[in-house]
C-alpha cells in the first residue's frame, strides 16, 4: 500500500465536479460530496490523511461540530495547517496526539521557534496560531473523548475573573516572550512600494528592472493593483479578494471613490459597511479591468476558448445589476430571481457569470493565470513568493560575487529586513489614517481651552472612533487595543513624513474647510485695508 511521508490536508471544494469512483461494486461512493456533505462536512471543511492514509476520524471530527463547524473556511485553513505541523512532529517524537504531553509542547514550541536544525522555523507571533489552535482541538477533544489538553494556557474563566479584578490578565504560559496580544507591525508607503516593485515587478534593491524576465508575468498588473488596494482600502484579505467588478466605483476626479463591502463578505458576515477606495487604487485595477491591454482580458478569452467556464457546475448566469438596491438579477432553472449582493458569500460570488458575445465572463474581479476566480486564501501564496523574491534579491545585494556559503546565504535569506503580509497592508492603512486624523485634530482644536477640547470629542468623536469607522470596526475599543500602543507615540512631524503630496494636499482642503465652517476655529488675520 502506498503511504505518504508527512500529514497532509486538503479541504473540499463542492464547487467543483464530484470526484466519481470508476468500480461499479462501490456505488454508494459515486458522489464523494453527497457523501461528505451528510457526514457534517461543508465546503472549504478540511480532511487531514496521516503517512498511512487512513484518516482519524476523532480529528476530522474537530472540525465538523460545534464552534468549530459554524466557523470561516480562513480559521479552518489556519487550525489544520497548525494541527498537521504538530503531528508531524508527534511522529518524529515518536508518540501521538491523544498522548501528548505538556513537555511534548514546550519541546514543540522549541522546535518552531529557536532550533536551530529546524529550517522552516517561524516567528513568535506565528506560533499563536499554532497554541491557539492546538488549544482550541484538545478543549474539545477532552470533552469529547476524555483527552487530556496538553496545552498550557490561562482558562477563559480564571482570565475574565483575573481582568474582572485587575484590569489585566495573566501571561499565558505557553504565549512565546516575544510575542503580544495585539502585535502590530507596518509599512511606510515607500517601503511597502519598495517590497511591491521588487516582489512582484522584478525590480532590484537598486531600483532597476531585472532584464530578460518579467517576475510576474501576465499576473503583474493584478497582484500590484491588489496589494495596492488592500494598502489603499484598509480591507481584510478575503474582503478585497472577494469584490465583484459591479462594486467597483469608476475613478472620477475625486480623490476618493465610494464602495459598499457586502455583509457576508465582511469579518462576521452580519452587516455590510461603506468603505472608501483612493482614486489611484481604482485607476491601478481599471489598468488589470482594461479589455484591451489589462492580463484579466487575456485570462478570460483563453478559459473562454478551452471550455472552462461551461464546464464550471453551479455557475449563475447574471442578466442585470441595480446598484441603487444592491442587487442582482440571475437566471435560475425556475426562471429569474433576484438576490441581494449582502446576500452572497464569497463562495456563492466564485460561481456568478454574465453571458457575452464570446461567452460566459466571470463577475469576481480577481482571476487565477487559468481565468477561474482566485480564492481569497491563495493571496497568502502569492505573498509568500514575493517575499521570497524580495529575500533572494537582498541576497544578491549582500552577495553580489556568491561568495557565501549555502548555509550563510540562506542565514542572509532570513535576515532580509523587507517583507510583508496582506494584514500589514491593513495596519500601514490603519497608520496612513491615523497620521492624517491627528494632524488634522491638532489643526482643528488650535486655539481652544481643554474644556472646549473635551466638548469638541464628546460631539463629533475622537481620533479612535473615526478610525474605526475606517477599519469597520464595531468599537472604537476594539481600535484602540489593537492600534493604541504602537501609533500614540507617534510624533506629529513623524506622522507629516508618512503621507505623500496628495494626502498631505487632502489634509489642508479639509483644514480650509472646517475653517469655513467651523465656527470657533481661528483662521487667518485679514491684512487692514483688504476687501472684505
């Protein structure tokens, strides 16, 4: 019997064709989704196989009742890579998951992190991810079956009690020391550019194009205009990859174009929000959109050519869009219907295609090389290349003659000092606004007494609450945890460098403008003699 090396996992996909068993002795397994779909599993769940192949049921269990079943396809992605990592290495220890023990977790958080004959070791605010989802598997492991949680960590209950009394909580035990709750890290624009013209347009640390090869091929344009989005829209991953061209405003002469993200598109999937889309933002996807020079053109005309959108099951042909209610007319195999775009996941969002002269084209603004919808978590694989590009280009800036060794290159490798991630966007975002929000405060209230100061927030709010607006926060709370520490010590002529000639233009339009309309602003001493 043919087994495998490592654990893997895969995850179903129930929007594509149903895998069918060619032996007519196993009909009840000619439709593996039917199949699935009754045993609890949904789509996106994931399956993980040991070396052997034959699967412990208790841990696809995990994942397909309780909190964990209603949870988003992201947090089942990021458990079970966490979960097969871990039993890889209870293999190479030489036990298994239902024996584990507390050492067995500490000598695992090692490995991550410090050892150094682990070549894939990862920082410590990655190895949250591990303990949180280790922790999450063996809470409901040991009530399910009687396991013991090997993972030392605070309780829920003894945390609330202990912030309930002091205001904080205890460290948990296993969090890595050089990790925090709330971890923020960014990017200046002209680094956050920097990272983006040599991961993913070839370009070098010295600020030339690499000649002979195009890094991005026909995906350059696309994967620029959608690192430039997140950055400029301060959206969530799966919120910018799961947008319809329908939602796109058109890039007018304002600075800023209004969109509106969907309800079951946004974290939560419970309300949709407003969101605002920089004027550069929508002219770089207009240049992937363009039908004539744009890569998504190419992409579409060639899956049109080779059948893929025909022989794509569940697709839903759109025949209409009314943007005043937000809404889609489909055909259906009992007519038409209208649906809410609130209404449609990302998932549901894949499947949508409008029928043209040269065929069905897909509504889903981002497009793989084979012009099917991209899923939202494939972005984290075409960061990850970019980051790999930008670390062999710093190699050869460090090394131009290779004259290192493998092991001090690949040392060189680690120590790149550019990189980026699709959240770090959102908190360079969250620092562009918080700049231009507090230098903005700091003009406005020029002149007033603390009194007036603290009548003027308490009716128009300050700084954290317009910030959560920005970010779709529910809370201003919820901004000021995440972003408090690391922005308020700030100052305001560092904020000033963070934003370019048209930001820092923006901000005194709106300056002038609360001068006009400000009652108790100060603005400037008219000379005597002047036309009044």
């Amino acid at each position: 019997m043919n087994t495998l090396e490592r654990w893997t996992v895969d995850f179903y996909d129930f929007s594509a064709p149903p895998s069918v068993t060619a032996d007519p002795q196993l009909p009840a397994l000619r439709d593996l989704h039917t199949r699935a779909a009754r045993n609890g599993a949904r789509h996106g769940t994931p399956v993980i196989l040991p070396p052997s192949g034959r699967p412990d049921s208790r841990i696809n269990l995990f994942f397909r009742e309780g909190r964990m079943a209603t949870s988003q396809p992201g947090t089942w992605r990021r458990y079970a890579y966490a979960l097969v990592v871990w039993l890889d290495f209870l293999d190479a220890v030489g036990t298994t998951w239902d024996r584990a023990t507390v050492h067995d977790v500490e000598a695992f958080k090692d490995w991550r992190i410090t050892d150094t004959r682990n070549s894939e070791r990862v920082r410590a605010t990655s190895f949250d991810t591990d303990r949180a989802g280790l922790n999450s598997f063996y809470t409901w492991a040991s009530s399910r079956f009687g396991t013991t949680n090997p993972v030392a960590t605070v309780r829920a209950d003894d945390e609330a009690a202990t912030r309930q009394a002091y205001g904080r909580g205890r460290r948990d035990p296993l969090r890595p020391a050089g990790s925090s709750s709330r971890q923020v890290k960014w990017l200046l624009r002209g680094a956050l550019e920097q990272w983006r013209d040599i991961g993913l347009r070839g370009y070098g640390f010295d600020g030339l194009r690499r000649t002979g090869r195009r890094t991005g091929g026909f995906n350059e344009d696309r994967d620029t205009a959608f690192v430039d989005g997140l950055y400029g829209t301060g959206l969530r991953l799966r919120e910018w990859a799961s947008i319809l061209d329908v939602e796109l405003p058109a890039s007018g002469g304002e600075r800023m174009g209004t969109a509106w993200l969907a309800a079951k598109c946004a974290k939560g999937g419970r309300d949709g929000r407003t969101y605002w889309i920089p004027r550069r933002v929508l002219q770089s996807v207009e240049g992937y959109l363009d039908p004539l020079e744009g890569s998504r053109a190419e992409v579409i005309r060639r899956a049109q050519r080779q059948g893929r959108y025909e022989r794509l099951p569940g697709v839903r042909v759109v025949t209409g869009h009314v943007p005043r209610a937000r809404s889609l007319h489909m055909i259906t195999a009992d007519g038409s219907e209208i649906v809410a775009l609130d209404e449609l996941t990302p998932d549901d969002r894949r499947l949508l295609f409008r029928r043209t002269e040269q065929g069905l084209e897909p509504l889903w603004v981002w497009l793989s090389v084979n012009g099917l919808p991209k899923k939202p978590h494939s972005w984290e694989d075409t960061f990850d290349a970019a980051n790999r590009r930008v670390a062999e280009a710093w190699l050869r800036k460090t090394d131009p003659d290779g004259r290192l060794g493998e092991e001090q290159r690949e040392q060189v490798r680690r120590e790149c000092p550019l990189w980026a991630t699709p959240h770090m966007c959102r908190h360079s975002f969250a620092l562009k606004w918080f700049s231009i929000l507090s230098l903005l405060e700091e003009r406005r209230l020029e002149g007033f007494s603390p009194d007036e100061i603290e009548d003027f927030r308490d009716q128009l709010g300050d700084i954290w609450l317009q910030l959560a607006v920005l970010l779709g926060h529910k809370h201003p709370d919820t901004t000021r945890d995440h972003y408090l520490e690391p922005f308020t010590g700030l100052q305001v002529c560092y904020l000033m460098a963070l934003l370019d000639d048209d930001e820092k233009s923006g901000v005194d339009t709106l300056v002038r403008i609360f001068a006009r309309h400000g009652g108790s602003v100060v603005g400037p001493v008219v000379a005597a003699g002047a036309d009044r």
